[in-house]
C-alpha cells in the first residue's frame, strides 16, 4: 500500500511546488526560500494555482484513502476496536487545523558528520512540505518514512548543490502513524563544514476532509476484512475437516488400543499360568531326576 503519494499537478505547477530546480538569487536563508517562492508564484494565477493545488490534494488523499489496508498487527489483534482507531483517525472534538512549522536555521554540519530531523505524522491525510538550502557547496539529502509495515524511500539519498538551487518538495502522507527522517548527509566531506537551512511544514487536512477520508478507509477496510474473513473461513472449513479426519484415525487407534489391551489382559494371565507350570515341571523334574540317581527311600529300608 502507498503511504506517501506525491502531489502531482500539470508541468508547470509541478516545476513550481514539486522541483528541485528554481532559481535563488537571495542570500541561503529560511526567508530567501520563503521569498523566492512568492516571487515564483506570482508568475501564474494565484486562484488558479490553488485550485488546481486542491484538486492535486484531493486527488492524492482519495488514492490514498482507496488503498489504504490496516496494519498487521491490527489485524491480528483480538480487539474488534483496535482496527477502528486507524480507521477513524484523530477525533473531531477539540481537532485543529492548525499546520505545524519545523525550522533549522544555519545549523551547522561537521566534516563527517550528519543531521537528522525526525518529525512524527499522526493524522491521516497530511501535507508535508519541505525546503532545504545550504550556503556552500554540495550536501546528502533524502527523506524516508518509517511505518510499521517498514521503511519508505520519499526521496533517495543524493547530494545536492542546494546553494545555489534550493531543495524543495510536497508529499502526501497516507497512512499513520508515520516517522518522517529528513537527512543531511556530510559523511563523505572530510574537510568541509556545511551548513544548512530548512523548513518542513505539516499540513492537516480540513474536517470536512478528514470526515470523508474516514468512509473511504472504511470501505477499503472493510473490503480487507472481507477478503480475511473469506480466507479465514476457507481455511476454517479446511482445518474442521482435519480435525474430523484426525478425530476418526484416533477413535479407530482407541479401539485397536481396546483390543490390544483386551489381548495383553489374556496374554498375561496365559503368561502366569505357564510360569507357574513351568516351576511345577521343574520341581517335578528335579525330584524324579533325584530318585533316579539316589533311589527310593523305601527300596533302602528293605534292602536291610
């Protein structure tokens, strides 16, 4: 299933929020990013930008919610709720829409070194938007999204020039709970100190939004568990008739046992009896062996 979708408008709306090509000519700072942006986005129409931006966010929160399929271990929980919580998402009560801004201004990186920006994603539906520049020559960057069901490549590790091209870009997070990595990578410089700035924004998806993304991933989840309710079922009937078959092979074993225990019970009666009888005939044996060689008692007294 697809966690992260990237939003994907026409050529030129795509070049504007989902490139790594625009020009900078201010100074590599948060506000030489945030300016140049409003510069580039006054080269088309503001309206129809937005428009198209929304329909680009609807589209991919859809897709998003369409493919969504629950978790393993929400699956193979015994809780019939537990699976809800993924489903519902964060509660309308008290919820906000309120966009979360991260900002690291001219952090510097040592020679060798790295900086990760972990950042959590929790409501389903989010737009994350990042921009990252550095003052002086080249740096690493790539994102990845780690979820339960593993890690997702956003962006392959690669080093960028981004002082004088700023690194920019726009996903959609699909599935939560999502820990972002955001990485800058200056393992491979071992003299060069650089520093970078950058600004990742999260964007929660309106209630409206939200509410309608909840009957999508219900639907979709509710077609996952009917495909494991028919699978669990065929394998049901499989395994009672395994268990028939088995209980009949054991029933026929108890009554071979029966028997067989019915026979030992002769055996070891025949068994004692021949003991017995073998000690008589050999007590027998014995005294007539003994008269033979020493005579009769009787045969002696009158012999006298």
């Amino acid at each position: 299933m697809q966690a992260l979708i990237p939003i994907l408008l026409n050529a030129e709306e795509h070049n504007i929020l989902n490139s790594n090509t625009l020009p900078v000519s201010e100074k590599n700072t948060t506000n030489s990013i945030m300016a140049e942006n409003e510069k580039v986005a006054k080269a088309v129409d503001p309206e129809s930008m937005s428009a198209q931006e929304a329909r680009a966010v609807a589209e991919a929160t859809a897709s998003a919610d369409r493919s969504f399929t629950p978790s393993p271990t929400l699956l193979n929980s015994n809780s019939p709720t537990a699976l809800l919580e993924q489903v519902d998402g964060p509660s309308l009560v008290n919820y906000s829409e309120t966009e979360s801004v991260y900002v690291g201004s001219s952090v510097p990186i040592s020679a060798g070194g790295s900086l990760t920006v972990p950042i959590q994603v929790n409501t389903p539906g989010s737009i994350v938007e990042y921009a990252a520049e550095n003052k002086m020559h080249d740096i690493g960057f790539g994102i990845t999204a780690e979820r339960e069901e593993g890690i997702t490549v956003v962006q392959e590790m690669s080093r960028c020039d981004a002082s004088e091209v700023p690194m920019l870009g726009k996903f959609l997070v699909g599935t939560v709970p999502c820990l972002l990595q955001f990485k800058f990578d200056n393992e491979y410089s071992w003299m060069r100190e650089k520093v970078v700035t950058y600004k990742v924004t999260i964007t929660p998806p309106s209630k409206e939004t939200l509410i309608a993304g909840r009957r999508r991933r219900a639907e979709a989840c509710k077609r996952a568990v009917e495909e494991d309710l028919k699978s669990a079922d065929g394998r049901l009937d499989k395994a009672q008739d395994q268990k028939a078959s088995l209980q009949q092979e054991l029933d026929e074993l108890k009554r071979q046992l029966e028997q067989k225990q019915k026979s030992l019970k002769v055996i070891e009666t025949e068994e004692k009896w021949l003991q017995e009888r073998v000690t008589l005939r050999k007590d027998q044996h014995k005294l007539l062996q003994q008269r033979l060689d020493e005579g009769w008692e009787d045969e002696a007294a009158v012999k006298k």
